[in-house]
C-alpha cells in the first residue's frame, strides 16, 4: 500500500485540508474508488475505510493482480465533517456539482479540479454515493445514461452482485458531478448507494465493502474469492414510484426498506403537529418493494417519503 497527497489546500487558520489516496498494487490504472465529498456522508468514510483495509490484507496475500493499481480516497472534505456540515463550510457550496473543476476558480473548485486530475485517468470509477434527502436506501448501484443505451456499463452493474443496478437519465445539475465527469473522459463510472449517509450500519457497510470487491474481481483487478452476492435486476430509474406527502406534520410509517407492499397498503400517516388527529393517510397506488424512506420525523409538503419499485 502507497499512501499519496493527491491535492492540498491551506488554510490561515487551521493545519492544511490534505485529499489522500491510498494505492494498492501499481502499473496499469485499473479503479479509483472515493468516498465522502461531503461532510456528512460518514457511512461513504466508513465504506471506504474498511476497503483500505482489507485491501491492504489482500496485497499483502498477493490477491491484487499484477499491473493492475486500485486506488481508494476515503474523503475529500473533512473541513466539513469535522463540524457537521453537509457542504463547503465557508460558502455552503458542493464540491460534488464543481467537477470537473476549475484550479483559478472558487475553492471547492479548486479542491474538485485537483481531485479530478488525479483520478480522471482510470478506467473504472466507483464513488460511494449519498442522496440528498435524508432517509434510507436499498443498496444498490447506478449509471448515468450519457451515451444513449450504447455504454457497456449497463451490464457491469451486475457486476456488484446487489438486487437493484439503476440507469439515470442525467438531466443538467448531473452535468457538474464526478460520475458524469468521469464518464465524459471515457470513464466507466458508477455511483454505489449503501442504506444511510449519516449513520454507520456495520451490515450496509460490509454490503457495500463486498459489492466493490465483486466489481474488482469481475474486472480483473483482484484474484480473490468471494460469494457472487444477488442477482441484480437492471431498470430506469424512471420507472420508480415516488410517494409524497400531500400535507406537511408528523411522519407515522408503517412500512420500511424492503418491505413488499400490495396496491391499497397503508404506507403512512400525517398527525397534525399541534392537535395530534390524523390529517392524511397514504396507500400505494401500486404493488412493488419499498426502495428509499424518509426518515424525517417532521415533513413538508410534497416531500418524497417513499419510493417504490414495481414488480417485473
């Protein structure tokens, strides 16, 4: 394991901002994997971690196979995390809507310019995603559509060996992310979603730490054996049903992530915040798996509480 600064930013105030990246094996530069662009995604941090980690086990038993190099950057903007702030902590701006950059620009530019140089060279990119409502997902992995249906990615999302591999149709903020940036230097790039952002789940983080060793292995990265994991249905991410709150108070589910769900299920209910009556009750339109729910316990208006797959 080689341990590198790709990029660092000084601060009057504080000890230097320092992007490190940890590389396993060397020669041909085969997949980066990056975690938190954001101070809050602590289980993208964690995932990431403990890839180092076992990584550093698998090169040492000779498991990383030759000429191929892994690199693995657990976070990008600790400034942020060490206060509890989602982005930039001068400016409130994301650093993962500045790629592929700009190194004369406004900071989180900059940091995202210089990441970017480092890593926009690999062949395969996996960054372990965060969405921007709080709540929890069904792993899983996805793609950005950017060359209308002719890309090879589609079929490596089953690579992962997790139930669901998604396809996005980018629509023009996705144009300014390091998937979509990675993709546009000929990049096979994917975003893998692990259950939560702000919460370590040690069962979602061995999840998502085993669907990026599949990926290593099915790409020949890594010679290593380990269990193939579930047999991923590939669809649009249009196809999935987003179920909003039609008035905003207090959030009562009586249904969670992975839960099977029939057309006329009750999903939830609204409480009025300040005399405590039912004021709404939501039922599925249709019969599908419960994808991603809120875990807000106050919600507003036509906030997404759940998503819903449907069957085949």
């Amino acid at each position: 394991m080689v341990k590198n600064i790709l990029y660092s930013i000084k601060s009057p105030y504080r000890q230097s901002m320092d992007i490190i990246g940890y590389t396993f094996g060397s020669g041909e530069l085969s997949c980066c994997i990056v975690g938190a662009l954001r101070g809050n995604e602590i289980q993208q941090m964690a995932i990431c971690a403990q890839l180092v980690d076992t990584l550093k086990l698998l090169e040492e038993n000779g498991a990383v196979v030759r000429n191929k190099s892994i690199m693995v950057i657990p976070c990008a903007n600790y400034y942020s995390m060490n206060i509890g702030k989602r982005f930039w902590t001068m400016d409130n701006t994301d650093i993962n809507r500045m790629f592929p950059g700009y190194d004369l620009g406004e900071t989180t530019q900059r940091i995202a310019d210089g990441l970017f140089k480092a890593i926009k060279d690999y062949a395969f990119g996996i960054q372990m995603a965060s969405f921007y409502q709080k709540g929890e997902f069904f792993p899983h992995v996805k793609v950005m559509d950017t060359t209308n249906g002719e890309q090879e990615s589609y079929e490596s999302l089953s690579d992962f060996g997790l139930p669901y591999g998604l396809i996005r149709k980018p629509i023009p903020y996705d144009t300014a992310t390091l998937n979509y940036n990675w993709q546009v230097w000929n990049c096979q790039a994917f975003s893998l979603f692990a259950a939560y952002t702000e919460h370590i789940g040690m069962q979602s983080t061995q999840t998502a730490v085993s669907a990026a060793l599949r990926f290593l292995i099915a790409k020949g990265a890594l010679e290593y054996g380990l269990h193939p994991g579930s047999h991923t249905r590939i669809l649009n991410e249009n196809k999935i049903l987003r179920v909003s709150a039609r008035r905003a108070g207090i959030l009562k589910k009586y249904v969670s992530v992975g839960d099977e769900v029939k057309a006329g299920n009750l999903l939830c209910e609204i409480i009025h915040p300040l005399e405590g009556h039912t004021i709404d009750q939501i039922v599925s339109q249709i019969d599908g798996t419960v994808f991603f729910s809120c875990s807000d316990q106050l919600v507003m208006e036509h906030v997404d509480i759940f998503n819903i797959i449907p069957p085949f």
